[in-house]
C-alpha cells in the first residue's frame, strides 16, 4: 500500500512551556496527519539528552531511557500530580519561553519545578504502591536501575562529567535515594505518556515512526555502568571516536564524538545489549528507522586527540553475523536503512541480505547525472522517499543555497517554473514515486527557509530548536496536504 507521512520532532510541537510535550498539541497533530489522509509520523529519538551535547537527540545519555523533557505538564494535572493552583502560580514569562525556538536550559529549570512538586505529591499519595508503577518498574528493570543511578550521581556531582566525580555510588550521600526515586518517577510518567500517545497514533491508523541513534554518549549510563560495550583503552578511556569523513553533509567530515563499540565483545553476548535495545525500540515506534546503517558494515574511528574526520580509518564490523541473530530474535521487525553517506558495494550487499528499506533524498539527486539513485525515476518500492530529513536543509533553503549547476538541473528536471513555489515540485516528484512511503518534514510542506532547518551537520548552535505555532496547522495547509496526498494515491480513508 502506498502511504504518506510528514516527520515532525516532538520538540517541535508547540507548547506553552517552552517545548514540544506529549500533550494535547501532539493528540491535535494525530487529529491533523488522519484528516490529511497521512499514514506515518516520523519523530527523531525519544532518548534522554544532555547540555553536555548540547541536547542533540542523536547523543543520548541512557540507551533505554524516555526524555523527560517531553513530560506534558497539564497531563499531570488531570493525572492528579500537580494541581491547577501550584501551577497557576509560576509565572511562566520569568523563564521568557520563545514560541518559535526551544530554548532547553530555560525550558529543564521551568519544568524542574512543576517535576519536583509533582513527585512531592507522588510520595506523598504513596504512589509508589501503585500497580502500574511496580509493573512498570518490572518490566524495565534490566535498564532502569542503573539510569536513575547515573542520574542521581550526576546530580549529586553537580552535574559534572563522571571523570571529575568525587562521590561513587558505594558512598553515602545524603538524598541520594530520594534523587534516584525521583528520576525513576520521571521515567514511569514519560512512558505513561508515550504509550497512552501511542495507543491514541495506532487507533487512528497512524504508525509511529521512530529512530535509533547508532551512538549514544560517553555522557551515558550505559558507558559508565558497562565499558566492555565500548573500545577503551587500559585505563577505561576513549582512543577514538565515532564519525563520518567527508561527505554530502560536510566538505571536512563530520567528528560526533561518541564512544565505538567493541563489536568483538558484543558478537561473544550473542550482540544481546543491540538485541535488547532494538526491541526496547520497536516497543516504543510501530517503523524503527537504524540511523547510519553503513556502521554495521563498517565503522570510521576517528583520534581523539586530533578529532581529524579527515584522517579516520573504516574497521570491520560483524555485520551480517548481528543481522542473522536480530533476525532469529525479533522477525519480521519493521525496520529502515538510514543508508546515506558513503554507500560501498559491501554496505549495498549487507542491505540487500536485510531486506530492509534504504532511503532515498531528492536534493541529493541533483549533483550529477540521469543515473543518480536519488532521483525519483531510479527510485523502488522497497524505499522511503524524502524530500529532505533533519540533516537537510529545507527545500526553500536547498533551492537559495545549491550550486547554479545543481539548480538548473532541478528546473529542467521538474518544470520549476511551472509552481508558483519550487518546493512543491519537489513535493509532488516525492509524492509521484513508486517508494511505497514518502515522508515530508512539515517545514517543506510550509515552505519554510533556513530559519526553520532541525539541524545543520558538524554545527552546534541553532540545533533541535524549531517549533510550530499554534495556528500554522490551519485549514489551507490541510487541504494543500490532502489535495497532494490525494493526487497521487497515498491518502488514507479512514
């Protein structure tokens, strides 16, 4: 079946409190994708982040963890967590909360509030008896522990890297038991939320789709509790590093970062850290999108005393061996290739052994020839159409910023001259290919320029930031989406 989607972060949505939540706003945008006849939501990791990365989604600091962040704070007054009253009297235009741009250490001391007061009243009412939250804590227990204790040392250490911290977790500290409890009730009220989202998603007919970061940060629980995972040297430090060398994204490469893994020791555990996790996902999303699939092949190691993207060497991974065993252990897992970047024949081979669908970007496909996989007329079914992802630009940003070469090969390609706006040629192209999916970030479908981009690669500043206003879902966007959607048979009745 032909399906549409439009990808849209949960920060994005808008909020009074400064950022995306699981709230009513995020219920509304369900309402907005089943009238538009679209089938899929695609969001960016629900993992836990960290100012120490700058709070990108793709670092995160606990593989399994919910990002508290996305708590929706008038949900926990109907859950009787927080009463009208308590949160009446915070004056939100003290934490000078932006609309349009999530600003996230305004939006953590905001919520930190409403948070605290919250779990006051959780132990008080002795919630901590609750079916639900003993359940919950049953059920992930192979991961919760040792977050909320990672969380509570952080804490306790004022926040700092662990390689500065003076208290362990054998030594006494007071509160200590109290913080650890109170990120546990942080994590059981985001799943609460999420999966309640989810159910909403799933009776509409809309399937979740989500992300699993290839990386997670040295900044993590799962580094810091479990080293053997990751390739340390003799003292338990990181040699190298994780990124990509010169690519579509960066002329200089790309140095994320984060930890490598010891695929050696992994492939000994029968990979069952990946297993667990990959199925902790697809418990989560309905589509599990594996960024940077091309790693299971092979991965770049980077020094970490030069951070060079330019100067990194590809190792070998036990690719296909790992995909055999996720195959005996999870079949028929819905699963996407995030296979941009540096596609070698090896990575193609390993691709076509998953079966799984690769994905395909129309701004790539005007930098060369007729012969470029991300044209729309070398695209197949078992692919995901894009007009662009996080990493792009959006396309109003593409058409200003591409070469002349690349622009002139656009409009001869899609009769731009022929749309009162570029961008929805582009749309249509993606919309009219054979790829059984097709997803369009909401800012293309807007038109929106640079301003509005989720990400920019190897940058750190104006990242995971932008939001929707409340009106921008209006009815002459819904009708622009249905009426495309629609014309090429990807619309959903319902």
């Amino acid at each position: 079946m032909r399906k549409a989607g439009i990808l849209l972060p949960i920060f994005s949505l808008p909020s009074k409190y400064g950022i995306g939540s699981l709230g009513e706003e995020a219920y509304k945008f369900i309402d907005f994708l089943a009238r538009t006849g679209q089938s899929v939501w695609q969001i960016l990791p629900l993992t836990s982040t960290s100012p120490e990365d700058f709070f990108s989604p793709y670092k995160t600091n606990g593989a399994f963890s919910g990002n508290f962040d996305f708590i929706d704070i008038d949900f926990l007054i109907r859950d009787n967590f927080l009463s009208q009253n308590f949160v009446n009297s915070i004056d939100l235009k003290e934490f000078e909360t932006d609309p349009r741009y999530v600003h996230y250490e305004k939006v953590r001391k905001l919520k930190e509030i409403f948070f605290k007061e919250a779990f006051k009243n959780f132990k008080e009412k002795e919630f901590f008896k609750d079916p639900n939250f003993i359940t919950f804590e049953k059920n992930n227990s192979f991961w919760l522990q040792e977050f909320c204790s990672y969380m509570a040392l952080k804490e306790i250490n004022s926040f700092k890297h662990y390689s500065t911290w003076i208290y362990s977790k054998d030594n006494f500290v007071n509160n200590y038991e109290n913080i650890f409890n109170y990120h546990k009730f942080l994590q059981f009220l985001f799943y609460k939320q999420w999966f309640e989202l989810k159910k909403y998603a799933n009776n509409k007919k809309i399937e979740i789709f989500g992300d699993i970061p290839m990386y997670i940060s040295d900044d993590s629980s799962d580094f810091y509790f479990h080293k053997e995972l990751f390739l340390t040297n003799e003292k338990g430090e990181i040699s190298s590093v994780a990124g990509v060398p010169p690519d579509e994204f960066s002329a200089t490469g790309q140095c994320w970062g984060n930890p490598l893994y010891n695929w050696d020791y992994l492939k000994s555990t029968n990979f069952s850290w990946w297993i667990e996790r990959i199925k902790k996902s697809l418990e989560l999303y309905d589509i599990l999108r594996i960024d940077h699939f091309r790693a299971f092949e092979s991965f770049y190691s980077i020094d970490i005393k030069t951070r060079n993207a330019t100067n990194g060497k590809w190792i070998k991974t036990p690719g296909k061996e790992f995909f055999e065993t996720l195959k005996k252990e999870i079949p028929n897992a819905n699963i996407v290739a995030e296979d941009l970047g540096i596609i070698t024949e090896e990575v193609q081979a390993l691709l076509n052994y998953t079966g799984y669908p690769g994905m395909k970007i129309i701004q790539f496909g005007f930098n060369s020839d007729a012969n470029n996989l991300n044209l729309p007329h070398r695209f197949h079914k078992n692919t995901v159409a894009y007009t662009g992802t996080h990493d792009n630009a959006t396309l109003a940003e593409w058409l200003l910023t591409t070469s002349k070469n690349s622009l002139e090969y656009a409009k001869q390609y899609l009769r731009l001259e022929t749309y009162d706006k570029y961008s929805e040629a582009f749309i249509r192209s993606v919309m009219a290919s054979c790829s059984e999916l097709a997803i369009v970030p909401i800012q293309d479908w807007l038109d929106y320029g640079s301003w509005a981009r989720i990400n920019t690669p190897s940058t750190v500043e104006i990242n995971w930031k932008f939001r929707l206003l409340k009106d921008e879902l209006n009815e002459n966007l819904e009708n622009y989406i249905s009426y495309i959607t629609g014309l090429y048979g990807r619309y959903v009745n319902r």
